[in-house]
C-alpha cells in the first residue's frame, strides 16, 4: 500500500524528463532540416522488412539513416546495414521501448544536416512505447494482416498516439483471410480519420504510395520550418 504512490510519483517524473528531453530533440531536428520518422509494432509484423525496403529504396534519392531498437542482439541492424544506410543499435537489455535519452545518446557524431530522413525503429511492443515520446514527426504503427484485425481495439492507446496506421504483408491477405474493411473500421473506432498505408515488402506492393506520402510530409514540414 505505501509503495503505490512512490511508484507512481516515480513513473511521473520519468515521462516528465522524458517529454523535456524529446522537445530538445524535436528542436534539434527541426533545425537540422531532418524528419523523423518512428515505427511500432508488436514483435514480428514486418517493421524491420519495411524499414529495410525503405531505406533501400529512399537512399537512391536521398540522405536516410536508421536507428534500431531491441532488448538483446544487434541482428536487426545487422540486416538493415545491407541497404547501405548508416544504422546504430540501440540495446535496452530489460526496457522495453526507446526513450529520448537513448536516442539523444545514439546520434553522438551523426551530422544530422546532412540527412533528409531518420527512422527509429522501436521495441517491438504495442503497450509501453505509446508513453514515450522520441522528438519524432511522424509515429508509425504497423499492423501485419496475420495478427487479425482487431489489433486496435485490442491496443487502443497506441493507435491514439500514432499519426498513420500501416498495414502490412498484404501479399498474405487472402491466405490468411484477412478483412481490410473490418481492420479499417476498427482503425478510425479509435482513432477516427487515421490515414492508413497498405504495402508488402515482398512484392513492394503500395510501396510507391507509402514513398510518396513520406516526401509528401518532408516537404510539409519543411516548408514549415522556413522563416
């Protein structure tokens, strides 16, 4: 019973800290011109692939860099580093998310003038990243057609903190049975107006559309940043 309020207090003053350090870091990428880009997900739905067919196929036209995070191994940022893009680890041993101070800390030596874009990959977790604000402009949460459609209405939260939903491994929908109507529904009953992305990293169905939404927004927010 006494432990309950210092634990709270506690959880407090952590998010707190967090919050001031991602507003130094939002700051910092707004000046250096860069956007971020963070993606979501439980473990398994396909945010490595994504991420490694992005930056394979950003990098041919533009300055992308990736950061990766994971409890244990750098195996992810092992296989994205085959896209040619500089890529950090950022182990969390028992954390299960990123915070802005590990973030703050991986990009030690990184130019970040010298990027049009950086993608942080979180933990694969639904629940604690929600809490946890990285400084980022955009906050994606990827949902694979094998996990069924009622991700949203299991993990409300999330939903509610992102900025686009993405739906992925499509070239799987018809095996699995997947309904997009009802994942759609079940998207904007929590967050109404969501935009949602669908692509296969496999076959890079819808990627050119997820491509071009990206540097629909880089150029949004660039030309918000101009004096």
């Amino acid at each position: 019973m006494t432990q309950e309020p210092r634990m709270v207090l506690v959880r407090q003053n952590i998010l707190k800290q967090n919050d001031v350090t991602a507003r130094q870091l939002r700051e910092r990428f707004r000046e250096a011109g860069v956007f971020v880009v963070s993606l979501v997900s439980s473990p398994g739905a396909g945010k490595t692939a994504l991420l490694e067919r992005t930056l394979t196929r950003l990098g041919g036209t533009h300055s992308v860099a990736a950061l990766v995070g994971d409890l244990a191994t750098d195996n992810d940022a092992v296989r994205l580093a085959r896209s040619n893009a500089p890529v950090r680890q950022i182990t969390t041993g028992t954390t299960c998310h990123l915070e802005a101070a590990m973030v703050e800390t991986a990009l030690a030596g990184w130019d970040l003038g010298r990027l049009d874009y950086l993608f942080i990959e979180n933990v694969g977790n639904l629940v604690c990243p929600a809490s946890y604000d990285l400084g980022e402009n955009l906050r994606l949460v990827i949902l694979s057609v094998t996990e069924g459609e009622d991700k949203p209405l299991k993990y409300p939260t999330i939903f509610n903190s992102a900025d686009v939903a993405v739906v992925t491994k499509i070239d799987l929908a018809a095996a699995v049975e997947f309904d997009y109507h009802a994942a759609e529904r079940n998207v904007h009953a929590v967050r109404p107006g969501m935009p949602i992305l669908s692509v296969s990293s496999k076959t890079d169905a819808g990627m050119d559309d997820y491509l071009e939404f990206l540097a629909a927004r880089l150029a949004e927010a660039r030309m918000a940043a101009r004096p």
